[in-house]
C-alpha cells in the first residue's frame, strides 16, 4: 500500500461524496451512486484504465498506478459510496428538520404531539418561530439559534399525553409530562433491533457477494418485523417511535449499505494481495472524510437552492403526502390512535414480566407470511445442498418483491438465456470465448452511463444552469 494510492483513494471518496448530492438533486442527472456498482466509480475506473493510465505510462512508467494501487484507491471510494446518496445523504438533513415544520401543518401530529415523543438527540433544535422558509436561509436561522440555543437545550421537551383520563399533567412551566414520555428503549428491544439491522446487512452483503445481483432494494426493516410480531401494545409508542426513526435514517433505502461497499472493496483488495487491516482502517478514514464533505455540500446547497427544492417527494415528504420525514410520525399517530380506541395506550410498553408476555399480540398476517417466508427459503436451501440439479436459488424469496427487481427482471433473465444457449451449444470453451464480449457490454453500460454525467457537469459548470433534459441510465 502506497502513500499515492491511499491519498487518491481519500480524493476520490472526497469527489464521490461533495458531487453526488449537486449531481442528483441540482443537475437531476443518473444517481451518482445509486446501487453496489455505481456508475461513478466504475465509469470513471473504466475512463481512467484506457486513457489516464496509458498516457502516465508513456510519460513516466513511475507515474503509471499498479494494480495494487488501483484496487485500493477503488476499496476506499467505495466505502465512501455509502454516505452521501440514498444510504445517508439525500435525506439527512431534511429527516432532522422537517417534522418541526410538518408538525405544524399536521393536525393529527398536533393532536398527538408525536414530534415531542422524539429524543432531542434525534431531530434539530430549532428556535419556536422556526418555519420551513428558514431553510433557504441557513446563516440567518444559525444566527437565531444562537441566542436561543442555551435556552432551548436546558427547556424540557413536550412530552407525550399522559396516557390516563385522556389529558395531561402540567408543570409549573406549562410543559406537558407524562409517565412514558422520559423512558427510554427496552433492552431486550434494542437488542433485537440491532441483532435485526446486521442480520439485514450480513445477508444484503451475502446475496451481493454470492449472487452478482448489484441493485438490492430489499423492503425490509427490523422495525417492522418487531412490530409485527410484537404489537404496537408490547412495545410502545415511544420505542416504536425511536425503532422507526433510526431505520428511516439507516435502513430505509439499503442499495447503497455500507457493509456491501466495504466488502466489495476489501474484496479487491483481497485478490491484489494487499493487507486488509490497513486498508479497513483507511477505508473507516474515507467514510468519515465523506461524511464531513457530504454534510458541508448538502448544506450549502440547500442553502443555495432551497431544500425542498433541491430533493424529490421521497426525501422531503412531498409524495402524496408520504417520505421519509413523515413515515415515522404518521405510524405512530396511527399506533396512538388505535391504543387509544382500544384503552390500552396507558399501558402500553410499561408492562413487564408475564404481564408482558400477556400484552404480546402479534399482527396475524405478519405472522403468517414471516413464517412462510422462512420455510420456503429453508426449504429451497436444503434443496439446493441436497439436489445438484435444482434450479432455483433460496435467494429469490429475499429479493421477489424488491422495486429492483422489478426494474432489472428483463436485463437478468436475458443474461440467464445468453449463458443457457452458450453452455448448451458451446460448452465451458464457448462460454469462456464469451466472457470478453459480456465484459464489453458491462463496460459500455458503465461509459454510457458516466459519459452524459461529465457533459452535464461541463454545461453546469459554464452556463451556470441544468442540463436542458435528464438522462436517466440506471433506475432511481
């Protein structure tokens, strides 16, 4: 590992992570990253590999990178990947701003006070006179902070109602308090989510690993599967809250998870023969670079254009009255409301012991089909071990349902026919033969894709506008 490759390696997570929010949002362009394999990064490899690299070579063969130095500098911006497009970036901000705004346009949030349920360490503090508008002026709302923000931190946040006789307890201050509104997540809860939330990523690494399937946008969430097997009345209000709006921050779109990248990356590494300690702990450096880099671009051009603006329905919550900002609140008024009607909200997630094994209602549905679920992929795992010719992999039931799958259906059942016929009329030799043209393909898929985003860039950069028309080459 040398200090050249690791120093364009933390570049080019810099470049990923400042870029892709102004490419996706401002030029409204093909998603920078958008899946396992972005564009950006093999594009550009591709770009480099026939162009950049030959004229270094011919220029000065030191100047030239090795292999070795290509796989690290690839590892380390694909770690990088994770931060800046749909695993973090696009919807970082505005999930920590926007329900202060939504809050007031709401009435059912009103009515339940479900924004006050939230931690204070998990939505913005923001001043009272704060309004969505104050977006497009950051400094200017910085500026008010400032003088109210020891105030704001040192306040009592607006509890939940207290959850018997339908009304709520006041202190001195005028501030709301309520029995479960300071509680915070049960231990055996937070253990199974996160048990949950690793199992998601150990199995999306998987099946990118094991299957080549790039584009994974499973609709599964440990917060939902606890829920459902649960009950809203087992857990509570407040923790639902919490598990819903961390898996809204973290897991909410896992085609650009942070463990696939990474082990892609080491990966790479692994086959050049190149120390893997090293280059995880640089591949931690990358992450953290892009994130400090991400946060300042968002910002900035939030600022610049307007956040919701600058961002699509799923983001800001704009669509049909749904998004990421929204989904969370919206569950657990919805949670509330029904615990009211059934008088249960004054005990819900307070029991313990075998009162709470008692208060455990399981969603029937959810029930079943987690079961069937589980079987069926059994079931095709032991058939597969057991049959050599069986021809369907357990893998199927995990993305069958996925939007990705949907999208790329075609593309994989034509590649599933081109390697079929060539086996069958040409044998292992045929389909060695083969591999160079399917590479082409991959590669002239990546160009294409990579190409239009620099001519965007390039009109972007001197007229100072959008390109006239988007060019979408892989799906949102």
């Amino acid at each position: 590992m040398t200090a050249r490759a690791v120093l364009l390696g933390l570049a080019g997570a810099a470049a990923v992570c400042g870029l892709t929010y102004v490419n996706d949002y401002v030029l409204r362009q093909t998603f920078l990253v958008g899946n396992f394999m972005p564009i950006s990064v093999f594009g550009g490899l591709i770009i480099f590999l026939l162009v950049v690299n030959p004229l270094l070579f011919r220029w000065s063969r030191r100047l030239a990178l090795k292999g070795k130095e290509i796989a690290v500098i690839v590892a380390l911006t694909l770690a990088a990947c994770y931060v800046p497009g749909r695993g973090l970036g696009h919807y970082f901000t505005t999930f920590l701003m926007l329900p202060r705004h939504y809050v007031r346009v709401e009435p059912g949030w009103k009515e339940e006070r479900v924004v006050d349920m939230a931690p204070r360490r998990m939505l913005a503090g923001v001043a009272p006179e704060f309004r969505v508008e104050h977006m497009l002026d950051l400094p200017g709302l910085c500026s008010k902070l400032a003088g109210e923000g020891a105030r704001c931190t040192r306040s009592e946040p607006q509890d939940m109602a207290a959850p018997s006789g339908g009304g709520a307890r006041r202190r001195p201050g005028g501030r709301a308090d309520a029995a479960c509104g300071r509680g915070g997540m049960a231990l055996y809860l937070a253990v199974l989510y996160t048990f949950g939330a690793l199992i998601l990523f150990l199995v999306l690494s998987r099946i990118v690993a094991e299957t080549g399937v790039f584009f994974v946008n499973v609709p599964f969430s440990p917060c939902i599967v606890l829920w459902g097997l649960l009950g809203a009345k087992a857990i509570g209000p407040r923790a639902c809250l919490m598990i819903f709006m961390v898996s809204s921050l973290l897991l909410i779109d896992p085609r650009e998870a942070l463990m696939p990248f990474v082990a892609t990356g080491l990966k790479l590494v692994d086959i050049s023969k190149v120390k893997l300690g090293r280059t995880a702990g640089w591949a931690g450096a990358a992450v953290a670079l892009g994130l400090a880099v991400a946060l300042a671009v968002t910002l900035y051009v939030q600022h610049d254009y307007g956040a919701m603006t600058v961002s699509d329905g799923w983001t800001a919550g704009r669509a049909n009255r749904r998004g990421i900002p929204r989904n969370p609140f919206d569950a657990v008024v919805g949670i509330k409301q029904r615990l009211a009607a059934q008088g249960e909200l004054g005990i819900a997630g307070k029991q313990s012991g075998s009162a709470w094994l008692g208060s455990v209602s399981p969603n029937v549905p959810c029930l079943v089909g987690f079961g069937v679920a589980v079987g069926l992929v059994l079931l095709f795992t032991v058939c597969r071990l057991r049959f050599p010719r069986w021809p369907f992999h357990p893998v199927m039931f995990l993305v069958l349902s996925a939007w990705s799958s949907q999208m790329l259906a075609a593309s994989f059942l034509l590649g599933w026919l081109a390697k079929t016929l060539t086996l069958r009329f040409g044998g292992a030799r045929g389909a060695e033969k083969l591999k160079p043209l399917m590479f082409g393909l991959i590669a002239g898929d990546m160009l294409g894709g990579v190409i239009p985003m620099i001519i965007g860039a390039v009109h972007f950069a001197i007229t100072k506008e959008s390109p006239p028309g988007s060019f979408m080459v892989m799906p949102w």
